[in-house]
C-alpha cells in the first residue's frame, strides 16, 4: 500500500520502503498480536486473518497502523477478502486453527470500528479465495463461482461456477485469468466468459 510492504512474523508487524532502489525497512517492528496468518489490502485499511479473529488495521498513515476493530465470530487460519465494504472469510476443520466447522461468513466492514457479522455459509472444507469483476471464487470441494448481488443472504444461489476433482487451497484471480494451486499442482483457467469458462493449463507437483 502506497508504496509500502508489509509483513508479519506471528505478532509483529514489518514495514518496508519500496519506493527507494532497495527496500528499506521504516523503523522497528511494531506488536500487532492474534498471530496473523493472512493480510488483505482494502481502501485504507488491512484486513488480517488470525486463528481467533479478523483484525482491522487502518493505514492511513501508512508507516503508523493504527488498530481500529476485531471480529472474533469469523475467525481460522484462512485469507480474507474484500470488495463494496463486504468481507468475505473461510473457516475449515482439519488444521492448527482448532476449528471445527466448515464455513464461509459474510461481514459488513463499512463501518471498520463496528464490523458486523451478516450471514455464514456451510461449506465442505473451503479454503482460499478471491474476488474479481463482482464474482467469489472459492477453493471447496474443488473450485466454486459464486455472482455478487447486492443481497449477501442470496450468494449460495448464485452459484455459476463447480468444478470439482481437485484440492485446491489458494488462488488469484486476475485479468480474466484464475490462477488455483491445488494439492497436485497449479491449474489455470480462462474466466473471461463465465458461460464458457476454459481450463487453460496444469502445471503439476511431483508427489511427495
């Protein structure tokens, strides 16, 4: 953000300088705590997943983050995404986290020092996700679309997209390209026509 890096080591927090010819790190590093897993990018303000709840940052001033709310209903070890004041988070079983449901929550995060817990999902083990041209692509059971409306309660029944037959856990969609990595490799497909949406590649994973 602005020219800035961030990174987080457990609870603390890392600023660098990317504006210069080699990154430079801007002061000491800062105790953030809830051992932050995931950093999502928003407007002025970071969004951080933690294995006990989603954390609000405001960067506003952007070498001084400033602690504006946490949300301990939607919390696990997963990315959290944003876009139109909505935040999209998952939660699985199966991990360090100590979770045992399966879920994808909705919250209001328009407000960022009252967010607000609007609806949750059950999944079957979702993971990654990402948000792009007013769609949620998701990592469950394979890969699942879903279009955005302006009601959050209806995005289960806007489902475009299921693709199953891999372990997907992270991905990135981008410029009409989906970007999956999955337990046996990184798939890609072409999400410029969601009626015809083409598998463009397979780049596989020698098995361990």
């Amino acid at each position: 953000y602005d020219n800035k890096l961030y990174a987080v080591l457990r609870n603390q927090i890392s600023i660098f300088d990317l504006a210069t010819s080699q990154p430079t790190k801007v002061g000491e590093s800062m105790y953030i705590g809830g051992d932050v897993e995931t950093i999502f990018s928003y407007k002025e303000n970071m969004f951080m997943g933690t294995p006990t709840g989603m954390l609000i940052y405001s960067v506003k001033d952007p070498v001084k983050p400033e602690f504006q709310s946490r949300i301990s209903h939607a919390y696990g070890c997963d990315p959290v995404v944003v876009d139109n004041d909505l935040a999209y988070v998952t939660i699985h079983d199966g991990n360090n986290c100590g979770q045992s449901n399966n879920e994808l929550f909705i919250v209001d995060v328009k407000d960022v020092k009252n967010p607000k817990q609007l609806v949750s999902f059950s999944m079957t083990k979702p993971k990654g996700l990402g948000i792009d041209a007013g769609k949620l692509f998701l990592c469950d059971d394979g890969l699942k679309v879903f279009q955005i409306t302006d009601d959050p309660q209806k995005l289960t029944a806007n489902q475009l997209k299921h693709i199953k037959g891999m372990d997907g856990y992270d991905l990135i969609p981008i410029n009409n390209t989906l970007m999956m990595i999955a337990a046996d490799g990184l798939y890609q497909y072409d999400y410029s026509n969601m009626n015809d949406m083409k598998f463009l590649s397979k780049l596989a994973f020698a098995k361990k």
